[in-house]
C-alpha cells in the first residue's frame, strides 16, 4: 500500500502546469467508441481512472494506445463489445457514460451497475429516465442493466435535477440517434462543453452545452478527430488551496480562470491574494488567512463539490469560524474524521461542517477514504507542524498523476513509501 510521508510546515514557491481534466478525459475516451475512425485525445496523463477507461475499452474491441507524450489514441473502428467489463466498470462510475455511446454506435449495451469513489447515493436513474426518452427499452436486474436501442430516437427530456453525468450520456446517445433531441435542465459544468466541441470536431451536431439547454441534431456517423481536452480546474484549486494552507506563491500554468472563479472569490475574501493572467494565475499567501463566514456547494456556475473537502482544510487552520453546507452528497465528510487527528476543530451535522479555524494543524497518521477528501489530507499535511503519514493513497492516484512529484516541484517535503 502506497502512502504519503510528509514533512510539513514550510511554504511553498515555483511553478506548476496543471494536467488535462479527468472530468473532461472520461467522457471524451467514451464518445470515442462512436467514431468510425481514429481518435487522438492530447496530453491526457494515465492516471488511475483514465487507465481504468482505457482498459474498458480494450475490452470492448477498441485499439488503445498512450504515448509518452500523454496522448491517447483510440481506434474503435473494429470494436463490436456491447458489454462493459464488469470488474473495471464497478471500479470506475465514468463507465456508466458508455451506456450512450455504445447504444448509438450498437443499439444495445449491458453494463454492471458502476462503482467509484464512496461519497454518497448517486442514483443512475436519471441517466436511465433519460434514455427511455430517447425510446431505449431498459431492463434492470441481478447487479445490471440492458438496453436495447433499435428503436432509439431523438425526443425532448427534463432532468430533474443538472447532473452533469447524465447530460454527458444523453448528449452522446442523441449524437447518433435520428432526429432531435432537447435536454432541459441540462448541466453546465466545463467539461459538458468541452464534449459538445469534442462531438462536433467528429461531425456532431450539438449546440447549447453550457446552458440549461442542450440540443441535438443526430448524424449517421461521426468521424475521427484530433482534441485536447480542458485544463482540470479540481487539480489548479487544490494546488491553490494548499498555497493558502501553507503559505508562499506559487504560479499555475495552463489554466482557466474563469472555471475558477468561485474558488477565486472565496480565497480573496480570506486574504489571500490571486492573480489571473493570460493561461495563468498567481497564488501569493502570507500568515494565517481569515476564515470565510460561509460556503455551500453548487452546481456550476457555484462552488464545485469537488473542491469542498480541500476548502475545509484550508477552513480548519483559518482564523475563524466557517460553516460548509455540501449540497450534492451526503458523506461528502469521511476526511473530517482525519483532520480532527491533525488538531482540527469541526463539528459535523448531516450536511454540515462547523470548522473553528485553530493557529495550526500538526503532523499525524491519516488514511484517505476517497479522492478529494485524500487530496485534502495531503495538503493539510503539507501546512502540518511536524510530519504526517497520509495512507490509501490509490484513491488519490485516481484523479492526480504522480500528485507528489507536482507538489515537490513546488516545495512540498514528500515522499512516497510502497509500491
């Protein structure tokens, strides 16, 4: 088991590129079973979760391949699996996002009921209501789905609530359903309009990602393409927030910052000065910041869930008391438990974290029970007197490549014990 050793309590400083975003990465490796040609995603590094894609992929029939420049290829061409693997689909709930692809390159798909970090109840059935929309006959049972689409066509559709996974899969579905189709309530997460350019460079026809309604023209077939995916917003906010936890200044390269501008906002009302350029931004924090009075996360535009357990680090060593509402799931707190260890001060409440800021955290042993809540160990260990141990660190692996070796880069004292 891999961990963490961290000897913490000093600044950081230099410069850091920030990866192309998982959230971005999953979806477009699964749109790439509908091309009829090659497809090549640029710098997208092999991180846990991507490799877990790749690797259902092959299992469909698809040719993949990962340069040492980053690059990933696909060549779905030959593909004909309809039936995901179900011991890499319960590792990884992005294969759910292939249920779409596959019933419009195949009309039908098999899939086991998708795993994935342990956050909370995130129900599948707004992915399914949405299909049946689309006139796709589902049958559940025995640990997973079937759906035939042989009668698959364009239709209107309201999402009772913006997911941003099932506006992903019904975009796809539809891209090769006939007719039109109409997503209402639709997400507006980045990463749904970095699909819509993605769908389009291969012959798409979508419009409205980015607006609670999205529309689809079907297309018989889409072509191969040549994409670089977004930068990952998650990983330039945590890199931020371990700025602000323990001090100095750090530059982030390859970035947008106004995908950030919730996280952005927040920071500046602590104190913590941040600098937005061209691609670019400046982190720059010196002592102790002020604690905000309050945060909920939101579906974006608001502030990203994904952001929420990091935040509540930086919260737990501000000066003040904050109050943290996470909206979108329910046992969104399992690191809290963790940073009492390291001399936090929270209460949590059902949904609720109470965190009265303390002068400083201290080293200790944590374990990491999911990504982000993994992440927001380590740079709380990172601004830590004294040295921490941060254990489960696969979880961490899953959404950050070589995570350490970008932290170090920027002063960071840690190192990797295990294999």
């Amino acid at each position: 088991m891999r961990k963490y050793l961290i000897d913490g309590g000093g600044p950081l400083s230099g410069a850091a590129t920030v990866a192309k975003a998982k959230n971005a990465v999953l979806p477009l490796l699964a749109a790439s079973v509908m091309a009829d040609g090659p497809v090549a995603l640029r710098k997208c590094p092999p991180i846990a979760d991507v490799v877990n894609m790749l690797g259902i992929l092959n299992g469909l029939g698809c040719r993949v391949s990962h340069s040492p420049d980053f690059d990933i290829r696909v060549d779905a061409s030959n593909a004909g699996g309809t039936e995901l693997p179900a011991d890499l689909a319960r590792e990884l709930r992005s294969s759910i996002f292939l249920l779409g692809p596959l019933l419009g390159r195949f009309k039908t798909a098999r899939a086991a009921y998708p795993g994935g970090c342990d956050i909370g109840f995130r129900p599948i059935d707004l992915h399914l209501k949405g299909l049946r929309d689309l006139n796709v006959k589902i049958t559940e049972g025995y640990g997973g789905i079937v759906c035939d689409g042989r009668e698959m066509r364009g239709a209107e559709t309201m999402l009772e609530v913006p997911s941003v996974g099932a506006t992903e899969n019904l975009m796809m579905a539809a891209a090769l359903a006939p007719g039109r189709t109409v997503i209402r309530n639709a997400a507006k997460e980045p990463e749904i309009a970095d699909l819509q350019r993605f769908l389009n460079a291969m012959g798409g026809r979508v419009a409205g990602a980015g607006s609670s309604t999205v529309k689809i023209e079907g297309v018989a077939k889409l072509n191969g393409a040549e994409f670089t995916p977004l930068p990952d917003r998650i990983e330039a906010g945590t890199l931020m927030l371990a700025c602000a936890l323990a001090g100095g200044r750090i530059v982030l390269n390859e970035v947008n910052c106004e995908h950030l501008f919730p996280l952005i906002a927040k920071l500046r009302e602590g104190g913590v000065g941040v600098v937005c350029g061209e691609g670019s931004l400046t982190v720059e924090a010196a002592g102790r910041p002020s604690a905000c009075v309050g945060m909920e996360t939101q579906p974006y535009p608001g502030f990203p869930t994904d952001l929420q357990a990091p935040f509540l680090s930086l919260q737990a060593a501000s000066d003040g008391v904050c109050v943290i509402r996470e909206n979108l799931f329910e046992t969104r707190f399992k690191h809290v438990p963790e940073l009492i260890k390291m001399g936090a001060d929270i209460t949590v409440r059902d949904r609720t974290a109470i965190v009265r800021g303390v002068k400083s955290l201290r080293g200790a042993q944590v374990a990491a029970r999911e990504l982000r809540g993994g992440a927001a160990l380590a740079i709380a260990a990172i601004a830590a007197k004294g040295t921490s141990v941060v254990e489960g660190v696969r979880h961490i692996e899953r959404g950050y490549y070589k995570f350490e070796e970008k932290l170090r880069a920027l002063g960071a004292k840690i190192d990797v014990l295990g294999n």
